[in-house]
C-alpha cells in the first residue's frame, strides 16, 4: 500500500528476520503437501524494491522508546520517528520444563517448516522406519497440523503390499507396525474449545478414524531426553538395529502418562515476545501490547501494531489470522494519517469469523458461531482466496501505476 500510494519525504524500513515471509492461511496445505514453498511465501526483497524500502535482515530485540531506536541482534539500532510492530506470537512453552529445548514450536513458522521438512526428506529416505510425533495443543491449530501431517505422511507411504494371501497378511501387520503415529496431547475434556458442538464433534471423529491417537485431559509436565536404549536387546523394533529409529524426547503428563516420540510439535496457546513490555510498552497480562482502536500504542502515540502481537483493549479477539489481514488497510491509513499529522481513523474488527479447517483431503470445515459445514467445495473456495490474496505480491504494478 505504501508502494501504491507513497508519502513525499518518508523512508520506510523493512526489518525481518527472513526473507521470504510465510503466508499462514496456506500453511497446512503446504504441510500436506499441495503447495510448494514458493506459493506460500511473500518475497519481502522484491516487495520492499517495488515500496522504495530499505530491507534489513535481522531480528529487533528491543526498543530503545527515549532515543527512538530499534535494537537489532546483530546490525547497529536503527532509528525510527515512527514504529509498526507485527512480530506475530509463539507458542507458550516457558511454563513446562524441557519444552523449549527438546520440542519443535509451530511458531516461528521458518524454524518449524525447516524441521518438518527435514523430516519429510528423511522419512522418504527411509519409508519403512517407523515414525512416532507428537503434537500438544488441541486447538485449531493443532488438529489441522495434526490432519494435514497424517495426509503427508499417507502419501509418502509403505512400498505396494503384494496381491492377497497370507504373504499380504503378514506384510499387512508389519505394514501396521512401522507406519506413523501421531499423538494428539490436550488439557481440556474437548478439542477446539472455541469452536461450536458440531464442529468439535465432527472433527473428534475424523481425528479418530485416521488413527490419530487422541490424548484428552492430559496436561503435559515435562518434556525430557529419553533413556539411551540397546538397540541390541530391544525386541520390540521390528527393523535391521542399523534401520531402528531412536526416540529424541519423551512426554511426562501429570496424570502418570509418559510416551517417546522422534519429534514433538508445539502448538499450544500464544505468547509475546518478552523484549514488548520491557521496553516500556503498555502491555496487558500476557505481554501483548495494547493499541487502541486505531492501532496505536496506548502508552506511546508514535508505534503502532497489528497481528498477533496487539490487544486491542476495546475490542479483545483471539489470535488468529483472519484479523491481522484484515487490519492491514486501517494500519496503513492510521499510519499515512499520523505522518500527515492528520486524526487517526477508529477501527472496530468483526465480532465472528468464518474459521476454515483443513481436514488434509483437499476438503473443509467451515465454523462460524454456531454454525458447520463440511465440503470440498470450502476447500477449493478457500484454496482460490488464498491463491488471489498471494497474487498481489507477486503481480506488483510498475512504478507509478495506481490502478
């Protein structure tokens, strides 16, 4: 938007940790493996050329509020008059001893995706070890990362079994033995708390009927490097001892329960990045800084945020994409408006959001209050959307065409 309507006199600067951007709405389909990398990544180096912004690549650590400067890991600060903050949010893993070392959280997205895809690689360099993974969070996240990683998984597969008989038979329990395990760890007695009866039922089932083994109201207390195992004496691994895949982590529940996986993926609920509120930034109790209604800082008129990161206080949503999208066209007015010294434009986001789930069979559920469907139709409607939404970063107009 400043590329298509850019203010005399203002530099913009890009700081990003990556380079290419990850567009969370396609995500769990690249996960399962329908799109590929480029399709669901914004190339910020082209972007930032076409808006006449300078790019550092760096991660902001802090902020400097008395002398205007963010403060960079690894290049000098950077002076602002200015600041927009939407450094997203990660999964909380602080409270649980081990989590932070041995699991792989599902944000940042770059870390998770460069694990998940090592995985893949490995997995399809060796089909016949088996594979256990572990995901702790019941969210909507997690039950759609749990979905699409099965149907990844299903794909990359076991070699043909032969025709029927009792050759087939056999193959058919070893078959059982070394495909995929996934585990999925919630706290609470139901899935998806925040969507309606129907959704979380149907989506209950699926989960079941794909095998993926639901573990409710277990809270997990710890996650720790397993015992070293003899592979020699372990009877149980029905591969060549070379073949046998070690556990990297075991899972501890308060309730006694303990399981060794080869990966745990964290997807439990979100958290702020602590440099927010030790900057100076009005923040609410979970480190989230807090904006008004138009975007601004409620304890410093020059830095703005949207995304994740903010809390609007007038208007408290749950942390999901659909509202930073939509954010973006009153961020980018409020912020021309203050540049111009102009009033600021109040925003009020929509109360319900249609939620889009992927089940990881190029097929959907849609919820939204009370209501459900599930078609592949919602599938392909979203997979358009998505495509449209990425065209414009790729579709950039010339220098000086507004249309």
């Amino acid at each position: 938007m400043f590329g298509i309507k850019p203010l005399p006199g203002v530099r913009l600067t890009l700081i990003s940790d990556v380079l290419h951007a990850p567009y969370s709405g396609m995500l769990p389909g690249h996960v399962a493996g329908f799109y590929d990398y480029d399709e669901c990544h914004i190339d910020l180096r082209s972007l930032a050329e076409f808006a006449g912004c300078q790019i550092l690549i760096d991660r902001a650590i802090a902020i400097d509020l008395n002398k205007n400067l963010v403060i960079c890991q690894t290049h000098p600060p950077v002076n602002f008059d200015v600041l927009s903050v939407d450094i997203g949010s990660t999964p909380a893993t602080l409270s649980v001893p081990g989590a932070a070392k041995y699991a792989i959280a599902a944000k940042p997205v770059p870390e998770f995706l460069a694990s998940w895809n090592q995985l893949i690689s490995e997995r399809q360099n060796s089909l016949q070890k088996p594979l256990r993974i572990a995901i702790v969070g019941g969210g909507a996240g997690g039950v759609e990362l749990a979905l699409n990683m099965q149907s990844r998984l299903g794909k990359e597969g076991n070699p043909p079994l032969p025709p029927k008989g009792e050759k087939r038979e056999k193959n058919e329990q070893k078959s059982e033995k070394l495909s995929s395990e996934i585990h999925l760890f919630h706290s609470g007695a139901e899935l998806m708390p925040g969507h309606n009866k129907r959704v979380r039922r149907r989506l209950k089932e699926i989960l079941i009927s794909r095998r993926i083994k639901l573990h409710l109201m277990e809270k997990v207390s710890a996650i720790e490097k397993p015992e070293m195992i003899d592979i020699e004496d372990n009877q149980e691994c029905p591969m060549p001892n070379a073949q046998c895949p070690m556990p990297n982590a075991k899972i501890s529940c308060k309730s006694g329960l303990k399981l060794e996986c080869e990966i745990i993926f964290w997807v439990t609920q979100a958290s702020a990045a602590n440099w927010i509120r030790e900057s100076g930034l009005a923040a609410d109790s979970n480190g989230f800084m807090q904006v008004n209604d138009c975007l601004q800082s409620v304890s410093h008129s020059n830095v703005f945020a949207a995304g994740d990161i903010a809390a609007m206080v007038n208007y408290p949503r749950p942390k999901a994409g659909v509202f930073a999208v939509r954010q973006g066209k009153p961020l980018f007015e409020n912020l021309q408006q203050f540049l111009l010294e102009k009033p600021l434009k109040p925003f009020a986001p929509q109360e319900q959001y249609l939620g889009l789930i992927g089940t990881g069979n190029k097929r959907a559920i849609a919820s939204r209050g009370n209501f459900m469907w599930e078609s592949w139709v919602l599938w392909y409607w979203k997979d358009w959307i998505d495509r449209q939404f990425m065209q414009q970063f790729s579709n950039l107009p010339k220098t000086g065409d507004t249309k």
